[in-house]
C-alpha cells in the first residue's frame, strides 16, 4: 500500500441511530478508517451532495418540523428528533443500529491498494457511489470507483450517480416499457432540469410538471417545449393539452402524496379518448402508468379511478432498476454520466457546508424542506 | 339455414342510452333477430346474470340512488337517471349510442347456419360470452358458443364466462407473476367463493377478506383456511398474520375505493419486514401488487405509502387478460370451467326475472346494491 498523504488511522463519520423510545439521532462519529485490501483504495471525501434518498436515511420517519433538537459543536454536534409512535412500526429495522449516512461523494484518492488499477488512482479525484459518504474517509473497492476527467473537480463529480442514473433511469424506463413520451414532477429540481436536458438531447418529448410560474419560466428559458404549473387554474386541460401533443403514457412522480398521480392518470385517459375511434365501457386499452420514486408530500396518495381500466402506480427505485437492466446496460447509461458531466449533468448547491454544520439547527431545516433549485453539499475535508 | 321453431323477425333487446343533457335511459327496443350466416347460429336467451360489470354498463356513472325515474310496464318499461355534469366526461365516448346490455348467458339454439358445426348446434343448449345478452334472440358465430354437457340447464351455464375465468384468471396471474399466494376482498361473493373452491382444488394458499362475521363463517363452512373480517378492530393484525403464514404478495381488490388497497399492501410489508434479516431504509425488495379489478366502493382510493417502494397498484381485467395470454391458454381455462360447471364454477341466484322486470323500481335498486349473496338473473324468454 501506498499512501499519496498520511494517512490517519481514525476519522469522522456521521451515523443516523433511532433508539428503541423513538429518540432519532444524528452525530459524529470517530471511526477507524481500514487500510486498503489489494483491489481497494481510500479516499478522502471533499463532496456529498445531500439528496432527497439521503434525507430519508438522515431522519427517517422522525417528526423534523416537530421536535427537532440541536447541540454541541465541532466533533461533538449532535441532532435528534423524535419518531411519531405510529410509525415507529416502519422503523423497527433499524431500531438500535447507528447507520452510516450519505449515498454518493467525490473526493482525492489518498492510499491505493497494491494492484494497477488501484495504484493508478492515487492521487486522482473520484466518484463513489456506496454509501457512508458523509465521512473524512472512505475506503472502498477500486471499481466502485469512477475516475473523473482531468480537471474536474470533487464538487463537480460529486452527483455523478444518484440524479444523473436516475434521469437516465426515467427515459430507459419509458423505452422498455414502450412509450414514447414522459411527464415528470417537480420538474424545476435538479433531476428534472438534467432529465429535460436529456430529453432534448435525445429527441423525446417530455412533459413538465411545476408548481411554480417562476419554475415554469426556469425550464422554458432551458428549452422545455411543455410545461404545465398545478397552480394554474387550467392545470388540468393545459395537461390535458399537452399529453394530446406529445402521447406520453408513463409518468414519474416525485411528490407521492396528494391527489397529483391520479390527475395525471385522468388526463392520460383524456387525452386518449380525444382520439378514441370507439367507445368501450373499461375505458381505453393503453396503459397508463404513473411511478413514484419520491414522497416530497408526505400525506396520503388519493386518486379517483376515473381513468379506466388499463393503468398501474407503483413505487419505483433506482437500485432494483439498474440491477433489472442488467451491469453492462448500467455501465453504459454510468459512461454516459462521465462524458457530459459539465454539461448535460451538471448539479447546482446553494450551499457548501461541513460535516458539523450538516447537524446545525438552521442547516437541517434548510435542507429538510427539500425547495426547488435549494441543495446542500457537505465537505467532509472542511474544518468543523 | 334450418330453424328449430319459428324463428321470429324481430326480438326486444335492452339498451342504455346517455343523452348529451345528461339522462341515462334504459329501454327495451324491438331489433331485427339477424338471420344467422353459414357459420352463425340464433340462441333464445333463457339466462343471463347481472354481474357488476354490467351494471357499469347499464348506468354508467349514473346517480341511481338519487335520481332512478321508472316509467311503463311490458316492452315499454323504462328507467332513467341523471349522469353528474362533473362525470359526463367519463361518458363522453358513449353519448347518444343506446348500447345493448349483458355480457353473458345461455340457451337454446334455434336456428343455425349451413356449416356443420352450426348445424350440430341446433336444439342444443350454449353458453355465450359477447355483449347484448339481455335480449330475447342473440345471433352469434358459432365458436362463441360453449357446447353445455347434457342435462345443464340455460340458468347453470348462464355464469360460465365472467365470473369463472375471472377467478381462474386470478389465479394464473398470481403464477405468472412469481406469487405463490394470493389475497381476495369481497370474498364472500359468488366470485369469492369460487375461487375459494379453485385455490383449495389446486393447493393454492387463499387470504380471503370479508365484511361481516357472517361472511367469515359462510367461506370458513367451504373449507377456507384464512378468512379476515375487515370489520374486526383485530382485522390489520389478523391479516398480517394471514400474510406472514400464506407469503401472499398478490391481492385481487372488488372494493377500489377507500384504503383497503394500502391497507393489504402495508400488512404485506409489514408480514415481509417480520421475517427480514436486514434493515433497507426503501423497505423490502419484494414486489407487492393490488390488482382492483372492481369499484364496489366508487369513493377514492386512499393510501399511506409505507410499504417501501416495492409495489404496485394497478387495473386488472378479464377481457385483455385472456389476450395477454393468449387464445391457447384462454381454451385451456374454459374447458376447465365446462369440465367443473356443476361444482367449482357453480353459481347461485338469488331472483330470476324477466327483461321488463329488470326496469322496475324495486328491482334496480335491489341488483344494484351489489349485496353480497345476492346475484340476479335475467330470463329474457320469460313473460314481461
């Protein structure tokens, strides 16, 4: 093994423990940092972005608006927050085990195990995806490992996975299930404005969703040719409208809650029997589908079946998706990543904050409210 | 063409109509009884049940509880009701068309074509699946008639279509989709029952959910082992147990609306989560699906989402099932409900009646209640 830097035998992780009471909490933790095996390296983390997924890792089911709690500072900062009891139930999994935070980073490999490949990164910045990325150091197997273009910095790699395979995920979806346009949610986010980037670039048409008139205007000036705001008094027919243009069949829902999957479903359906040659009593026999691979509302999913018979919801992930596809399909959709990664899949922070920050009072309710274009990034090599 | 009896020139057929103001009428009109081509045959409809898929039919989104009007006796017995401005939509593609009603029966054939499979039809008794039913006379081709053993009577073939391939139906695509057991709702109903009789012939585990304790001891009287009252304040928990027992991830839903739906799937999650070695913040990675493949309950579908990101509700019917399949497994299955017609497949009415008596007050008001246990037949070679 070879060390590019000295390498310290311990550092900082955070960890999210839920307590048999339903006492959630958040802290630092001083870990032993392993020495690489032959085929791993470590790597000194400079950048995890804060996803939605990781959120719900961070806090859980835990009431944050509610009962959230700071102290301590540096090394010693701690958040807890309590889980209502009626959910505790969806915890018990985890109930007792302190979890190692953090989906996906970037840093500088700092030691490199003996072989090739490991020791040709030494020195190189890096994508990982694999969790426990909210730490100093991460030690991991080299071909978990994404070597980033000269020149490319922590930050800029560091939401290489998560949102760009996700989008990526979205459109391949749309294809293998034989679709030929999409609809997407909360589509000023991060992920929507890479997924309408995509869209352009390859030539399918996509429906944007939006709650905004700002956010409407944010994805037109990107080149979004449908954009429909749900707080429009037409939202529905404007939807409507657009579905007719483009045939889109397939939708991905970031919000989960609330009645906006079914609309979408009953304006499928509409647009549908625009066109319909003939009546049939089950509706129209195209299905319909709506994914949601997100819960931004948290509260209940309400439709009316208003929309026939031919039509599914269901929850959709993108591990269990790339593994469907298949490592060489997900390789390919992964190079992709790394060959427009300034462009197409380029991510935006608001804010850039430290592992001790990351537990601060305001810092949490910042990131917790999960706002359009608001995404924090964590720095692990910054001091405390 | 050789004809039995006298054919007649015309016959009553019952049609349902939605005018562009928004009054559904039902009526009985004379039509022209076809003369049957070579490979055509005439059946005198001696019976066929109002299934709730009919009924969709019959009233489409009328409110017949509010606004049911009957008027006339005889062939000039009539009944309407006012379609809600707010679902006119819904019925947009049916507007100004009377539709011929009844989507199953049986009788006699009364003249036939010249091909020799027609004419081998001729005085027999057949089951027909097919639409306009609810008529005195159906011409038909002759591979849409189901040859009835001898000695079965039109009332016991009349049921030989919808509700039994439904169930068989269920069952197949719990073996398609990778399930090795299955949850019914409603499922005391005549449908209920009969695949309570196939899963226990075939050594399938059944979780049948119910409404009424009486419901409950009537399946557990046939022989089914799990049965669960959603009336009892024990129902979530005696349903994950039913769960954890059977490892039923696949439930068939007559209700629709409200939150049985989330419900099953929660249980699911909750009987898996019982039984998992590690925690997965996404909950478990086994897919669980709720088919609703009716709307005893026409309210909203109303569900939490905590049962991970494994899952899927969705629309299921029996006419696009058996393309999915395929005509040579479709075949297989109704030889099977030939085969069984006087014990698995055998249903039961609770009132027989004649096409002006299925336009009376009363009469309406008591089918489409959707009672369990209740079930009407229509004779249309009866008396009006």
């Amino acid at each position: 093994m070879n060390a590019a830097t000295t390498l310290p035998p311990r550092g900082l992780q955070m960890r999210s423990l839920v307590k048999p009471d339903g006492d959630l909490e958040l802290a630092l933790h001083s870990v032993e940092v392993p020495a690489p095996k032959p085929t791993e390296v470590v790597v000194r983390i400079e950048a995890a972005p804060i996803n939605p997924s990781d959120i719900g890792l961070l806090f859980g089911a835990a009431d944050v608006d509610g009962t959230l709690v700071t102290s301590g500072s540096g090394a010693q900062a701690k958040a807890s927050a309590r889980v209502p009891e009626r959910l505790m139930r969806a915890m018990a999994g985890r109930v007792g085990q302190a979890l190692p935070c953090g989906n996906e980073g970037a840093g500088t490999v700092v030691a490199a195990g003996d072989s090739a490949t490991a020791q040709a990164l030494l020195g190189r910045t890096v994508a990982l995806l694999g969790g426990a990325m909210y730490a100093q150091y991460r030690t991991i197997a080299e071909d978990q490992c994404l070597l980033l273009p000269p020149g490319t910095k922590a930050a800029e790699g560091a939401s290489c996975f998560v949102n760009p395979l996700t989008a990526l995920g979205m459109v391949e979806t749309m294809r293998r299930e034989h679709h030929k346009a999409l609809v997407h949610t909360a589509a000023a986010s991060n992920l929507g404005q890479m997924l309408n980037r995509i869209c352009i670039a390859d030539g399918v048409p996509l429906v944007n969703i939006v709650r905004k008139p700002d956010q409407a205007a944010l994805l037109r000036d990107a080149g979004a040719k449908y954009v429909c705001d749900s707080s429009s008094p037409s939202f529905l027919s404007d939807l409507t409208q657009a579905l007719t243009a483009t045939g889109a069949t397939i939708a991905f829902d970031a919000t989960g809650g609330g009645k906006l999957a079914g609309q979408i479903l009953g304006c499928m359906e509409a647009a549908l029997l625009s066109q319909a040659k003939e009546y049939s009593r089950y509706g129209t026999s195209t299905h319909k589908q709506v994914y949601l691979y997100g819960g931004l509302d948290p509260g209940p999913t309400e439709f009316n079946r208003n929309f026939g018979m031919a039509w599914g919801i269901g929850g959709w992930l993108l591990m269990p998706f790339l593994q469907r596809i298949g490592p060489h399909a997900a390789q390919a959709l992964k190079q992709r990543v790394a060959n427009e990664l300034k462009t197409t899949f380029a991510s935006h922070y608001s804010r850039e904050i430290s592992l001790a920050e990351a537990l601060q009072r305001d810092v949490i309710l910042g990131y917790c409210k999960r706002a359009t274009g608001e995404k924090y990034l964590i720095n692990p090599s910054r001091g405390l």
